[in-house]
C-alpha cells in the first residue's frame, strides 16, 4: 500500500515521538543526581569547615597562659583599652595629641582664611605663617635613627636583667632541690627532726627573700599603732619592715655620708609592725626560731645562717657522713645565700639617669615637633596619627621601665615560692619512696622489710624542735598510696 506524503510525515512523527520522550527521561534524572550531588559536596565542605573552626578554637583554649601568637589579633585588638602600658602612658599621648590638634587647626584657620579674604595683605601674613609653621622631613629622618637606637638599647638592656633575674630564682629552685635531696641521703647521721627542722627553714627561705626584694607584697603586715585592725596577742608576731635599700634613695646615702664624715649611727626610725604566724612564711619557721628570725634585719641571711649552723653540729659517721658531705650541704646554703645578693644587685641598682633622662626627652622633643612635619600634609589628621605614634614609642619606652627591676610584678615570684615548698615539704612522702631501694631492704636480713615512711606533713606550724622520733606518726608501705590524698595539697 502506497502512502501519500501526508500520511508518512504523520507516521515519521509517531515513531519519533517515543524516541524523543525516552532521550530527556535519562537527562532529567541525571541533573537531579547531580544536583544532589552537589548539594551533599556542599554540606561535607560546611562540617569539614565547622570542624576545622571547633579544632583551631580547642588549640586556642589549650595554648598555654601568657603565649600570644597572630591567632590572637582580634583579641589584642579587642581588649586594647585595658591596657595596662595604654595606662600608663595616655597622660603623654594626651598632650601631645593635644598639641597636634591644636596645631592642625591653627594651620587650617590660616589656610582658609586666607583663601576666602580678599585683603592681600593678609593672605601674604597668611601664606607666610603657613610656610613657616611647616618643616621639612629630613631632620627628624635623621633623628629617628638615634632615636630608635636609644630606646631599643634600653629596652635590650632591662630585658637583660629580666633575663637575669629568672636565672637567678631558677637557680635557687634547683638549689632547694638539691638540697632537700641531700638530706633525705644524709638522714640517717643529720637526724630526722633536724632534718625537718632545716626542710622548714629551706622552705620560708624564698618567701622571706621574696618580701625582701618587694615590700609592698607584705600586705599582711599591719602596724602596731593602726586602731583600724584588732591584733591578736596569741597568734601575732611583732617584727619590722625588711626592705631592701635602693642605691637612688638619697635620704640614706645623706645618712651614710654623715657616718662617715662625723662617726655617728643615726638611723631612721622605723616602724614597728605586726603579722599573723598562722600564715606563710611564718608558720613554717619552727619552734623558737620564728621570734628570732623575726628580729633580723635580714631575715633571709638569717636562715641561710642558721641552716649552716644546724649542719656544722652534725657529728660525723665515718665513712658515710664526714667533713666532705658536710661541707657539699654547706655548699648548698652558700648558692642560697648568693642568690640573696644576686637579687638585691637588680632590685637596688637601676639603669643610668643620664641615659634615661636623655633617651625620654629625645624620644618628647621628636614627638612634639612631629606636627611642624605632617601637617601639610596630613592636616586635621594629624592629631590622631601623633596620638598613635605617641602610645608606640612610649609604650616601649615604658616596658623597659618595667621590665627594669622584673621583681616588681614581671616575674610571679609566688609560683618559684610555692614550688619550692611543694618540693620540699607538701610533697615529701611520695618523693621519699625514691629512696626506697629494695637491695636495702634484702640485706638488712628482713627487719623491717616492709618499710616504715616517716610522714613529714605540711603543717609547717608544727614545732620540729625537740620532736621524739618515736613519736613521728609513721605509715605502713602498703598504706602509703591510700594516705597521698589525705596529704596532698
């Protein structure tokens, strides 16, 4: 059967329609697989982006205190108006940042005045002031060189006593250290109350070393004549202020000048105070020397003395204990004793006035005429960008100032304190199980083979003297790690 040409182009569609359906079937299913795709692609980019933000946020948390690194911009930034050097310095920034607002508007009055008059002589004055009033940049581009070298020679300078300053507490921890290790050795022929009795000494060494070289820490301490504050005659103990002299003070070297000119003693006198026992360093000064201690004029000097004392009287015990050992412990005290004057030689002696002075008037002289400079270009500007030059420049200044005498707040000398009475007393018991060998334990034949530990406790109050051995609350080894908790501080 022939078909007209009608007809076939009719049939050509219907055959070609299934086709056409079955070609965008497949495509519209592949676009939403895609699309899916894409979206779940997305959602895995946010929770591998959240969980990058919650690990870097932990690293953060777990930074260890005083570290800043660039993570903490936006922190630094936030807080900067709780600065303390901000602080301390906004009394300068704010006058020069007077000044050269002052100055800008003065030079903009000028300026358009001069423009809007039409009296020519005055837009001459004007125009003639205004170039005056403007100088060139070359010489403070010379200045700011000696400039910087002045100020970054001090601040290297503090940093250096800084540095020295941690040494020296650093090397007096691992003094106490040592020292307390060599009378756990040398117990047996020292004694175990005097042991104990020097332990307490060794412990309120850097508490009493501490007041010396910062005064105003002894907050604790009252005077005898404030009505304000009730003493309690039982628990208190009468002392005077021990302070270490300053090389600057010139009301003490007019009086060391006058004894040696006409041979008089005549001291100032000083103020009779008084302190609760019951707190550190006092409660762990034992027995009748804490009345004693309290008397010296330099206290710790007073411990490191009496230390040594208690370790010349030890009888020997050939060839355990003899003068070597004696004297090695003796050695000990010595480092203790020099780091007293290691301490007083930062704290008394403080950088060069003369270099001082003249490093803080270059460093005014170039800020207050810094104005002449910018403000032709700067204009009304100037005023804020002074202002921040300002807080840099003795920002710097100032923390070579405080970094000077690291004493005074820089370094946490309660930490070193603390510490070291840890080393020496809190943590006694468990640090005496090193000196439990189980070689000793075999050969003494059986006595004694479980092993008895002397609890030192820190109830530092606790008069040593005259303590009976026997007496000392002893545990048994197999209750040594039931009791930690109890003497754990």
């Amino acid at each position: 059967i022939s078909l007209s040409p009608g007809d076939k182009k009719l049939k050509k569609k219907k055959d070609d329609a299934p086709k056409k359906n079955n070609k965008k079937r497949p495509t519209l299913s592949i676009e939403m697989n895609t699309k899916k795709k894409h979206k779940a692609d997305a959602e895995k980019r946010n929770i591998q982006q959240q969980e990058r933000y919650l690990r870097r946020q932990q690293q953060i948390q777990r930074r260890e205190p005083g570290r800043i690194s660039a993570n903490d911009w936006s922190h630094n930034i936030y807080n900067i108006f709780s600065s303390t050097i901000l602080r301390d310095v906004r009394g300068p920034m704010a006058w020069v940042f007077v000044w050269a607002t002052l100055w800008s508007v003065f030079h903009k009055v000028l300026t358009t005045g001069a423009l809007a008059s039409s009296s020519s002589k005055w837009v001459v004055t004007a125009a003639w002031i205004v170039q005056k009033m403007c100088l060139p940049t070359i010489q403070h581009t010379m200045m700011v060189s000696a400039m910087s070298f002045l100020l970054v020679f001090r601040t290297n300078s503090a940093y250096q006593r800084f540095a020295e300053g941690r040494k020296i507490w650093n090397d007096i921890v691992d003094a106490a250290r040592d020292f307390s290790r060599m009378l756990k050795l040398y117990e047996f022929a020292i004694g175990t109350s005097k042991c104990r009795t020097i332990k307490s000494l060794l412990a309120s060494f850097p508490y009493l070393l501490r007041h010396r070289i910062r005064p105003s820490l002894m907050s604790g301490m009252f005077s005898v004549s404030d009505a304000n504050v009730e003493r309690d005659p039982e628990n208190s103990l009468l002392l005077y202020p021990d302070e270490s002299l300053r090389d600057t003070d010139p009301e003490v070297a007019a009086r060391a000048y006058d004894e040696e000119e006409t041979g008089s003693s005549r001291r100032k006198t000083r103020e009779l105070c008084w302190v609760d026992k019951r707190t550190l360093p006092w409660k762990l000064i034992p027995g009748s020397a804490l009345e004693l201690c309290a008397r010296a004029q330099n206290r710790p000097l007073w411990v490191c003395d009496r230390m040594a004392k208690e370790l010349a009287v030890v009888e020997d015990m050939a060839p355990k204990f003899t003068n070597r050992e004696r004297l090695a412990m003796i050695g000990y005290v010595d480092k203790l004793s020099r780091s007293i004057g290691a301490c007083e030689r930062i704290h008394q002696t403080v950088v060069p006035l003369n270099y001082a002075r003249h490093a803080l008037r270059s460093l005014t002289v170039w800020l207050w005429t810094l104005p002449f400079v910018l403000v032709k270009d700067l204009g009304l500007l100037t005023g804020p960008v002074v202002a921040v030059l300002s807080w840099i420049l003795y920002g710097v200044y100032e923390i070579g100032s405080r970094i000077e005498d690291p004493f005074q707040g820089t370094l946490r000398l309660s930490i070193y304190c603390d510490a070291i009475r840890r080393d020496v007393l809190a943590d006694a018991i468990a640090r005496d199980t090193a000196f439990d060998l189980e070689e000793e334990k075999k050969s003494s034949g059986g006595n004694g083979g479980d092993g008895d530990y002397d609890a030192i406790f820190e109830s530092e109050s606790e008069e040593y003297d005259g303590v009976d051995v026997s007496a000392a609350k002893k545990k048994k080894k197999g209750d040594f790690f039931e009791s930690l908790e109890v003497f754990k501080l």
